[in-house]
C-alpha cells in the first residue's frame, strides 16, 4: 500500500477475547510527525500458519499533523475529573508537560460497535502525555 507505520499498540483481549490495533499510518517516515496520515483501528481475524496475524481494519480517522502544534496519539484521560483505563484517540497541542490540557478533539474506542467514537464537550478533559519523559 505504501504507507509507512509511524506508530501501534495491541489493545485487548477485549471482554469478547478479541484483540485490536491502533496504529498511525503515513506516506512518508517525516509525515509522521509533519503531514497527513490516517490513525486506523484493526481487528484481530486469525494467525497464518506462518505465525503472521491477520487483521481487519475497522475504522479509521483521517489526519493531518504539525507537531508540537497538532499532534495525535491515544492514550488514557480524566474526562470530567475522572480516570479511566479506556484508552482515548486524543488531537492535541503537546505542551512538553506529563497532563495535556490543550485537547480539541476526543474519540473512544467502541468496541460493542467496534469504531471510533467523538467525544463532545472536551473543555474539562485531561490526558497523560504518552511522549513525556521526566528529564530522562
């Protein structure tokens, strides 16, 4: 397909024994930082016979990323003051700090309908910076 995999993580077993994947695609190793890109939810089908999984992909979400300004990742957030272990798909501005408070859009994981699901009102929403490292 020609799409370089900038980024992925295997979510589940789900409650249903299914696994899944989040992953950010781009053309172009740069672009995964600096340009479009999609972030897809795959679901895992089954193993070959040579080991290799095979998944669906599901749904996916079109993206266009200028980092530090526009960045996207997941990760797991208070939304309303509440934790979560839910993993968010989150659009935000990386302030180099361990909380995003610069969030503009949200999307969780559905799994029952098994996409990507918005999230209104994310005023009062905070997240773990994924790439934030105390001066390692």
């Amino acid at each position: 397909m020609g799409w370089f995999d900038c980024a992925g993580t295997v979510i589940g077993p789900d409650g249903n024994t299914n696994s899944y994947v989040i992953s950010q695609l781009s053309k172009s190793q740069k672009e995964c930082r600096y340009g479009k890109g999609k972030i897809i939810l795959e679901k895992f089908l089954y193993r070959r016979n040579d080991g290799i999984a095979v998944h669906e992909v599901i749904d996916e979400i079109d993206i266009e990323s200028n980092s530090p300004e526009k960045e996207y990742n997941w990760t797991t957030c208070k939304v309303n003051g509440v934790s979560s272990k839910q993993l968010y798909l989150i659009y935000f501005k990386d302030q180099r700090q361990a909380e995003l408070t610069a969030i503009w859009d949200l999307w969780e994981i559905d799994f029952k309908l098994e996409k990507f699901v918005k999230v209104e009102n994310v005023e009062r929403v905070t997240c773990v910076n994924p790439d934030y490292s105390d001066e390692i």
